[in-house]
C-alpha cells in the first residue's frame, strides 16, 4: 500500500503574500492535494474566508519557502 501523505502545519511561520490588492495567509499545506489552506484578508482589513489556494497559483518565492519535495 502506498503511505498517505501528510499535512504539513505552517502557521508558525507566518508567510503571506499579496494578489491583487489581495492578502493571503498560509496556513496549512496538504502535500496529497497539493493544496494550502489560507486565509483571505482584503485590502480594507477585514478578513473575507478560509479556503483552498493551489500550489502551483503560488509566487515563486513562496514556493521557494515552502518546497514540498
């Protein structure tokens, strides 16, 4: 059987990043899906959601941060 991949926590480390005057918050990484779950906080400073972002919409320098390999 093959292993399950796991979720990787990543709230501690506080990365954020910004699209379209849009701020988001990763929190979590899910390496099967090849997801992060983020927060959305809109410019105006209110927080909008929780929701899943894909890996590969991600900047590069995030990525970078994160290496899911």
């Amino acid at each position: 059987m093959a292993k399950k991949k796991k979720t990787i926590e990543l709230s501690n480390e506080n990365l954020t990043f910004i699209l379209e005057r849009t701020s988001y918050k990763i929190l979590r990484f899910n390496t099967q899906k090849m997801t992060l779950e983020v927060t959305i906080t809109e410019e105006d400073g209110s927080k909008k959601q929780m929701k899943d972002f894909p890996f590969a919409h991600l900047p590069k320098e995030m990525k970078k941060k994160i290496k899911p390999n």
